[in-house]
C-alpha cells in the first residue's frame, strides 16, 4: 500500500540547473531521504555538471550526502547502443561507487533486443563489481518503449526494470502491467503526471518527456494506482520539469515533496 512511510528522493532533472552539491542540501531540507545525480548523460548538453571521477564536484557531493545523512539512489545516465563498450561507462560506475549510489539509471538504444540484452547482461556485471545494479527505464520514444520490452532485456541478468508513471501510460501501460512484473526486477517508481492524452505526435512526446513533466496531482494520470503495484520496499523518486529559475529551489523542492505525499496518501 501506498504510505508516507516509504522512502521519497528527488531526481536530478527536477533540479537540474542546481549543482550536486547544493541538491543534496536541498533534498534534506525539504525532507527527502535520498537524490538522484546526473554524472553523465549520452548528450553531452544534458550534463551540466563536472561529475565524473576526479572532479573536486563528485567529491563534494559525496562529502556533503555523508554530512546530511542523505543516500544517493541512482546516478544517470547510460545509454544501450550497438557500440557500447565497458570502456565506454567504467567511469559512471567509478562514480556511483564513489556517491554510494544503489543504481545507475540505463535507457536502450538498440532495435536489436537479442544484442540489448547481451549488451545490458555485460553492463550489470561489471556495475556489480562497484556495487551498483543497473535500471532500465523503458521510454515510449526510444528503443526500449515499452514495459514488456525492457523486461524482456533485464530478465536474468542481475538488472532490473524502473518504472515512470508518466513513460508508463504513454506507452500503454497500466498498473496491472507492473504488478505483472517479478517484484525482483523491478528498482524504484519515477513518479511525475500528466494529462491523460497523449502528444499526437512523437516530437511532442520527447518534448513532453524532457520539459512538460508536471507534479503530482497536476495532471491526470492515476499514480497511486502504480505506486500501490510497486513493491513495499520500492522508493518514489520525484522526477519532473524544472521550474521556473526565478523560483527558490528549496521552495520548490518542498512544493513538490507535498504534492508527492498527497499523490500516495491513503
């Protein structure tokens, strides 16, 4: 069931334009438990941020959740091409190892699914040997669209699925699909809304994804009924636009932890 008991973080994009560091202090003020970090992202546009091993950042990051008492839930993100190599991600492992991270957050990019799993099966694991476990996150406009495929790349590899509320439902997805899933493969539950129809087109639903995520309770999307398929042990990580630059991250922040626990409230 659906509690304010269970483990809130807030995701990098919700803030993105706020350095690691300072996310982490905003997310333990506003009384989130854990955060997620971007450490890298395919498009080298989308990280703003000097994360990966040997920046003084990465270093202060981890300084400063220690001091919090605040857990870092996944570092992103990682993308499953035909080329993908280790050599290609060792370093955003070297950094959730570094944050402490529990995931590394993966989309795929491969048509390929035979060579998507193969691909993934490498990647968990050498994420296992820095104690990270890697989550694929299906995304409607990319390889990977939907819930059965991402599963069908993640079974048996020592990997799992993430889900978002959001990427759910524009593929066609429902709560009953997740509860169809082992409770083993999946991480945690990326909880963003939107209006119940969709973009007409796929342009408008990249767009959708990357800046017209609202908070919980904006749309029209049932989150709680996801929320409730999810495992009792899965952690609601807040993933949704940015707001506006002129508003106080830690406004904001607080803004948005109350509108999660209101989505999920009993």
């Amino acid at each position: 069931m659906a509690s304010p008991e269970r483990e809130l973080a807030i995701e990098h994009l919700s803030l993105l334009h706020v350095a690691p560091p300072d996310l982490a202090q905003v997310a333990a003020d506003s009384g989130f438990q854990a955060i997620g970090v971007r450490v890298f992202h395919p498009e080298p546009r989308m990280s703003p941020w000097p994360m990966l091993p040997g920046s003084a950042m990465l270093s202060e990051t981890g300084r400063r959740c220690a001091e919090l008492g605040l857990r870092v839930l996944t570092v992103e993100s990682l993308s499953l091409t035909p080329q993908l190599r280790r050599a290609d991600y060792e370093a955003v492992l070297e950094a959730g190892a570094h944050l402490r991270a529990e995931y590394v957050n993966v989309i795929s990019d491969d048509p390929d699914q035979a060579r998507a799993r193969d691909t993934f099966a490498a990647l968990a694991e050498a994420a296992a040997e820095y104690g990270l476990r890697p989550a694929l996150e299906p995304i409607y406009h990319r390889a990977a669209s939907s819930v059965e495929q991402a599963v069908n790349i993640a079974a048996g590899s020592g990997g799992a699925v993430q889900i978002d509320v959001l990427h759910l439902y524009r593929s066609g997805g429902t709560a009953d699909t997740v509860r169809a899933i082992d409770p083993r493969l999946l991480s945690y539950l990326q909880v963003d809304d939107g209006p119940a129809a969709a973009p007409d087109s796929v342009e408008g639903r990249r767009q959708e994804s990357r800046a017209g995520r609202l908070l919980p309770g904006e749309g029209e999307l049932p989150i709680r009924s996801v929320v409730d398929a999810m495992p009792a042990r899965a952690v609601l990580a807040l993933e949704v636009t940015p707001p506006d630059p002129a508003e106080d991250p830690l406004a904001f922040a607080r803004r948005a932890r109350r509108a999660l626990l209101d989505a999920v409230a009993d």
